[in-house]
C-alpha cells in the first residue's frame, strides 16, 4: 500500500465519482485510476466502494478505512514538514518588549527598521509594565524594550519621545463635556491612582500634582491600563493616565487633554549593554529614524 493510493481513494470519496476525481483532482485517466482503487481494495482485503450510474458510495469499510487514510495523509505531510524544517538553519529570535499600550504606536516602527532582516530572524513580541520589561531586559530576555526610564546601571537607554498624560472619565461625567480638563476638578471625584508598581509613571503624577499644589487621596491604586480603564467605568472615577491608554477604552469611558502644559512621561528604547546581538546594532543604528518620523 502507497500513500498515492490513499490519495486516490480520498479524492474518489470526496468527490463521489471516479470521472469527477481523475479529471478535476488528480488529472489522471479514470481507468488508471480504477485500477488503483482496484489494487487498494486487494490490498485491503474489503471492498471500500460501491459503484452505479450515480457514482460511488463508500461502504462500511471504505467509511471506517476513510478517517484513517485522511490521518495518514496528514501525518506524513507533517514528517516530510519536519524534514524540510530540520535542514533549515534556525532563525535567530529578537525579543521586543512594549509598555502596555505602546506597540500600537511603536511596533509597526519598531518593525520597519528591520526590514532588511525581517527574512532571517523571528521577532517575539511581548507587552508588560515597565519595570518587569526592566527586568527581562537585564535577565536577557528582551532585546529591546519601549518603556519608561526606569533605572538599571545595566541598561541603556535612549528617550525617543514624550508622551502627555490625559484625564480618564467615564464618557456621561459632567467633566466629559469639556475639551480639555482642569486636574482640580478632580478634587472631590472618586480617583484612581498609580500603586508603587509602575513608579515612574507614579513618580510624574505625583510631581505633577506637588507643582500643581494639590493632594488627592486615591480610592484606589493600580497597576495597569485595563485596571483602571475597568475602575473608571464601574465607580464613575477618574484617571491621570499616558495618552497610549486611549487605544484602550471601550465606548462608556473617554479621554480629555489636561488643560495648561500637561505633564510628560517619556518613552525610551532600553536594552542590555552588554548585548552583542548584530540584529540589536543594526536596530540601534537607525534609531534615529524612529524619532524622525515621529
């Protein structure tokens, strides 16, 4: 028995005819191919179809013998996939890490100046807050990483913008009615805060706010866009958050600009120093035109 039989067979059960099978699926002659059947159905040792002016009809056995040559089939397209992906040299990984929010923005950049390289390497993206893509990138996880600039003696950074924080609300607040947001009406609303995880992020709100000469007590403390996007919309708060947060949100919660200069947090390109990777130098020398386009 040959798989070419197999072939035969399932075309001719797939189709339901013998003519339809040699013609359109296996451009062969129909009394070659009957001969096939013919010795697959010797070799089986049961009839596997019936034959009439209608076509062909599997029988009993021909159904029970159908799952398994369609089995076959496929396990020998998967050994000889095998075979032809051993020979191949391994691709080279280049892990790229984003600030959760950030690849919308960054990854299609990210991926442009790698053109060159895109046939010879994999790229494994991953998104996360900024201080554990500090940290893969110092356990040599990550490549790169789009992040916040956190501070690790052993990572380089470069700030390739500055992105502006933006009022979160609920799009039915009496404060959604506004083009812009004062950060003092927030006194007395229910405010969701930055916890100690994300503190750079905190770090910019809570300096904004010193110079602004305003103590708001959060009701709650996040760690995470979608924790505080959720926050907003199920207790009517409000949020200072990074404009990314915007591709985020679902119909009942909007963004507003703060009015006057609205604080910054930067966006830096981080990797390990020590880093020989050739794709991460290759990165690194057209970096500039991240920011150039930006």
């Amino acid at each position: 028995m040959e798989l070419r039989h197999l072939r035969y067979f399932v075309a001719v059960a797939e189709e339901g005819s013998l003519t339809v099978a040699a013609e359109k699926r296996l451009h062969t002659a129909q009394p070659s191919l009957s001969r096939q059947i013919r010795d697959l159905e010797y070799e089986v040792g049961v009839p596997l179809l019936t034959r009439s002016v209608h076509g062909v009809e599997l029988t009993a056995g021909g159904r029970a013998f159908l799952d398994h040559a369609r089995l076959a089939l496929t396990q020998a397209e998967a050994a000889a996939e095998a075979a032809r992906r051993a020979t191949q040299p391994a691709k080279q990984v280049f892990a790229v890490g984003f600030t959760t929010g950030q690849e919308v923005d960054w990854l299609p950049r990210a991926t442009g100046l790698l053109r060159g390289e895109l046939a010879k390497i994999e790229i494994r993206v991953s998104s996360d807050h900024s201080a554990a893509l500090a940290s893969e990138l110092g356990q040599g996880k990550l490549d790169i990483a789009f992040l916040r600039a956190e501070q690790n003696p052993d990572i380089a950074l470069k700030v390739i913008a500055k992105e502006p924080l933006v009022a979160i609300l609920p799009s039915d607040h009496k404060l959604a009615d506004r083009k812009s947001v004062d950060v003092r009406d927030f006194v007395g609303e229910t405010y969701i805060g930055i916890s100690k995880v994300p503190r750079v992020l905190r770090g910019v709100i809570a300096d904004y706010l010193k110079r602004r000469k305003l103590e708001i007590t959060p009701s709650f403390e996040i760690d995470n866009y979608a924790m505080a996007i959720s926050l907003v919309a199920s207790t009517r708060g409000v949020a200072l958050l990074p404009a990314s947060a915007r591709h985020f949100l679902p119909w009942s919660v909007v963004s507003r600009p703060l009015r006057g200069e609205a604080p910054t947090i930067d966006v830096a390109i981080g990797y390990h120093k020590a880093n020989t990777s050739q794709v991460l130098k290759t990165f690194l020398s057209r970096i500039d035109e991240l920011t150039a386009e930006r």
